[in-house]
C-alpha cells in the first residue's frame, strides 16, 4: 500500500473577513508565458469603453490545469441542476481572449 494515500491531508479554508464579501466581476483576461499564468478579474459597465480590473491572481501551470479542471466540474454540475448557460455573447470589442 502506498504510505501516500493511507492519510490524505484534509485543508481547512479560511476566508478572511476582508474577503467573505468578494468582489463583482464580468470579465476575465488571461495571459500565460512557461512559467506562469496571470489572470486580471475585472468588471466591465455597459456603455463605457473601460475594463476596471478588480483582482490579479498569479498561478503556475500546474495549479492553473487544477483550476480550469475545478471550475469545468463545477460547470457541469450546476448545467445539469439548472440547464445549460447560454454563452452566445460576443466578446467586448477590442478584446482578444
């Protein structure tokens, strides 16, 4: 037996207060070179040009797979909850995904 899996390690999550209330965002920009992936969170008003970004999150390659990994597996289970999203919306214009 692999002494590995023998005692999984359980993480606890702490959310701060500073962070519980999170943050409103309807944009997402990515951008990658070998070492890592950056991800600008931002929030974009109807009838201004301008993208405020909210948030910066930093990541490696690896964690970033996990995380793409995650948020397809929760797509998934809240599609088959509540139906499928409609996601034929235009990106903004000027913006390259």
């Amino acid at each position: 037996m692999d002494k590995k899996n023998e005692n999984p390690m359980e993480i606890k999550i702490i959310v701060d207060d500073s962070i519980a209330q999170g943050i409103y965002v309807n944009f997402l920009s990515v951008l990658h070179n070998k070492a890592e992936f950056v991800m600008d969170f931002g929030r974009i008003v109807p009838g201004k040009p301008d993208v405020k970004i909210q948030s910066r999150l930093i990541t490696n390659p690896m964690a970033f797979k996990q995380i793409v990994k995650t948020l397809n597996e929760n797509l998934e289970r809240y599609e088959a909850h509540f139906g499928t999203i409609d996601s034929d919306m235009p990106a903004p214009k000027g913006v390259v995904q």
